[in-house]
C-alpha cells in the first residue's frame, strides 16, 4: 500500500496545491499526494494555477480545490511548505519542513522557481520511499 503525503501551509492555494499537482504527475507510483491547510481562499492562486499548466499541462482548477486539514484522509508523510509562522499540525508518522518562500504577489519566473524546487523535491521524497530511506 502507497503511503499518504499531505502538503501542508496555512492557506492551501499555492505552494501546497501546486505540490500536489507535481507529486500526482511525478510520484502517482509512490505514494498518493493531497493538499490541505488550517483556512482556505475560494480559489487556487491563479498565478499558480497558470504556472503549473504552463510548465506541466496541469489544469489544478479542474482537478483540485482548496482544502482544510480535516478534509483529507490520515496521512504517513506531512510535509510543511514553509510558513515562516505557525504551521498547521497533522499526525503523521514522519514530517519535514521544505522551507519554500511564498511566491504569492510576484511575478511569474518566483513561481517558476518554486515549481521546479517543487518538483526537485517531491522527486527526492519518491526516490526516499522507494528506496526504503524514510522511517514511516
């Protein structure tokens, strides 16, 4: 059975839902990606959502929606995006913290950036589990 990986952040409209995108296209195989955080926006950042169907051809508009933490299922894996305050809390089995900088409010090459540190890291969080290198 896959593990469970939520991507935590306050908000849940950019940097853990564009996650989710990219764990889904880049570690389907690995383990079973969700986004969630302790208050949502209406919408998915747009800014975001342009970005991750530009550089991937994901539309998240049509395949995710903003989530609180209570609206997914119990997860192994929590990785928290980066608040730079208090981050929300889920019981995990392992959690680490990737430090990312809201791109939120600046132009598109700062949400390039984060996508492909996104997609660097979800590739080395499946490469981790798929080699047995993570205590969950």
């Amino acid at each position: 059975m896959k593990p469970k990986v939520a991507f935590i952040c306050v908000h849940n409209s950019c940097r853990s839902q564009m996650a989710e995108a990219i764990g889904k296209l880049f570690a389907l195989d690995v383990f079973d990606s969700y986004s969630a955080g302790t208050e949502i926006k209406p919408q998915i950042n747009q800014d975001a959502v342009k970005i991750i169907k530009e550089i991937y051809g994901v539309d998240m508009n049509k395949k995710q929606y903003s989530k609180l933490i209570t609206d997914i299922p119990e997860v192994d894996i929590v990785i928290k995006m980066g608040c730079n305050v208090n981050c929300p809390y889920l019981p995990c089995k392992y959690e680490e913290d990737w430090g990312l900088e809201d791109p939120t409010g600046k132009g598109d090459e700062e949400f390039r950036k984060i996508a492909l540190k996104i997609e660097q890291k979800v590739k080395d969080l499946a490469e981790r589990i798929k080699n047995n290198r993570m205590l969950i």
